[in-house]
C-alpha cells in the first residue's frame, strides 16, 4: 500500500508543470525515503530527477518499494481538477494499475477523487556519480528565466560563462547578438539591509530578489559552457516553486539547474552541453 | 557550428 498526502496540493500541481512538456512518460519510485522520479526527454539531453522526501508529506505510508508509470500529460489532467489550496492524496495498491488522486478543499466539505490507469514502461535510469563542480551559481529563478527568455528571441543557445566576480550568458543569430552580465552580490548586499522606518525605528528585512540580481557565486575554476536554450526555457517551467535557482557546471559536463521545493526535496535538471566541432 | 551532446556520454546507463 502506497500513501502520501500533501497538504499544499499546489506544490504538487506546480511540479507537474515543470516537467510535463520534457518527458511524456515517466515510473514514480515510491520508497520509504519519498516519492522519486528519473527521466530523460525522448532526445535524450536533458533529464530531471524530483525528490519528494516522505518528510515532507502530511502523511506518508509506503509498505512496499512501489513504481507507478504515468503518463505525464494525463497526471497533469488529473492534478489540474484541483484547487491550489486542495489537500492531494496519492494512494495505489501494490499490485494495482491504477493510482487513485484524491482531492480536499479546505473547509473539507467537497472531496473529488480521480483515479487514473498505470502503464508499464520501460525507462533507462543513469548513474549520476556525486561531482563536486567548478562553478556554483545562485540566483534570482526569476531573473534566470527572463535571461534565458530573452535571449532565445536572439539565438537558440547561451553560452554561460562564470568568472569569480560575474555569471555572463551570451547568444547569438541571425539578427545580432546578445550578452548578459550578472555580477555576483557583495557579501553586503547579499545579506539582510537595514532599512529606517519612521514607526519603527531600524527594521531589518530581506533584500527582494526583484530588487537585484542577488548572485553567489562558488568557483573553484572559471567554465565556459554552451546549451541549447529550448531546454533551459523548458526548465524555467518550474520558476514558481523556489525563488532561487542553483547552476552547477564543470567543464564538459551537463549544467545541473536546481529548485528547491520548501521542507520537501527538490527537482532537479540535467542538460548536455554543445561542443564546438 | 555546436553539435549536441547526449546525456549517455556522461552518465552510465544503469
């Protein structure tokens, strides 16, 4: 028996979103750790791993290591009958084919559920070995998905380029080209700022993400890379579930772009880099 | 030009 119930139903319906334009059908392992899934797009360039961890569900109950194959396109049909603020209920029996999503407002008095057919897929699974990278960038997901966005109006890939002090991301085509430099916070800036209030004396706050870049950069040597920007745009999808993305690169290595998902795990993108020939 | 690369060419199938 496999149960798990997310209070915040929106999360759920936003991860959704994320990666449903990537991958069409994708097996959820779900363990005692949480509710897990590793899928390439159908070119095979790109991958996302999601990690929801049993920690983070309302209620959790695996009994047995359990692996649901869905379609994507129609999980997304069925999460989409839910409300934001809906509780969401995952349940399948162990030897089942179907998985049964159950909807609660929050005033508990309407209770939709929805249950959907499983399907048998076949899927490779890579090994990601634990790599330490050359360059971690954190910035503002907003702000990352309006730079991916406007330079796929110019070119169709990026060339990211991290130095110590900036992240620059440069395309070109047909009309022009394009580059956008970031540079990395001060520490200063990067912590809270003081600000005066007539009312209340000195108040500290958080400086929004809005207001700068708000870029940390971790380099142990500056990368170059080059990516398609179809797939990056198609990353961004999942902007709404954390403020900040994290870019991790190495030379000749797939960029890993990273939401975290608040008390509950993460969702993570892999893409190969272009190589010049 | 930039030639795609394929995730296989990094990560090992399991």
């Amino acid at each position: 028996m496999f149960e798990a119930r997310i209070l915040q139903g929106s999360i759920l319906k936003k991860v959704l979103e994320s990666i449903k334009d990537l991958v069409t059908d994708a097996n959820f392992e779900c363990t005692a750790n949480g509710f897990a899934l590793q899928a390439m797009d159908s070119s095979h360039v790109s991958l996302v791993a999601l990690m929801l961890r049993s920690t983070g569900f309302d209620h959790y109950r695996c009994d047995r290591d359990v692996t649901m194959g869905m379609n994507l396109l129609n999980m997304s049909k069925m999460l989409k009958c839910a409300d934001n603020d809906d509780t969401i209920t995952m349940k399948a029996d162990d030897a089942g084919d179907v998985v049964t999503f159950m909807f609660e407002n929050p005033k508990a008095d309407k209770i939709s559920d929805f249950q959907m057919k499983l399907m048998d897929i076949d899927t490779e699974h890579l090994g990601i070995p634990d790599t330490e990278y050359e360059a971690t960038v954190k910035m503002s997901s907003n702000e990352f998905q309006r730079i991916c966005r406007d330079l796929s109006s110019i070119g169709d890939t990026v060339t990211i380029a991290v130095t110590k002090d900036s992240v620059k991301f440069t395309t070109s085509g047909d009309i022009g080209e394009a580059n956008i430099t970031c540079r990395r916070t001060s520490d200063g800036d990067m912590k809270e700022e003081k600000v005066k209030t007539e009312e209340d004396g000195e108040k500290v706050h958080n400086t929004k993400s809005s207001e700068g870049q708000n870029v940390d950069i971790d380099l142990q040597e500056p990368v170059t890379l080059t990516f398609a920007l179809r797939y990056l745009n198609s990353f961004c999808k999942a902007t709404s579930l954390c403020e900040n993305v994290r870019l991790q690169l190495s030379k000749e290595l797939p960029v890993v772009v990273q939401y975290l998902i608040e008390d509950m795990g993460y969702v993570r993108f892999y893409l190969a880099p272009k190589i010049e020939e | 030009t930039a030639v795609q690369n394929n995730l296989a060419e990094f990560y090992s199938l399991m």
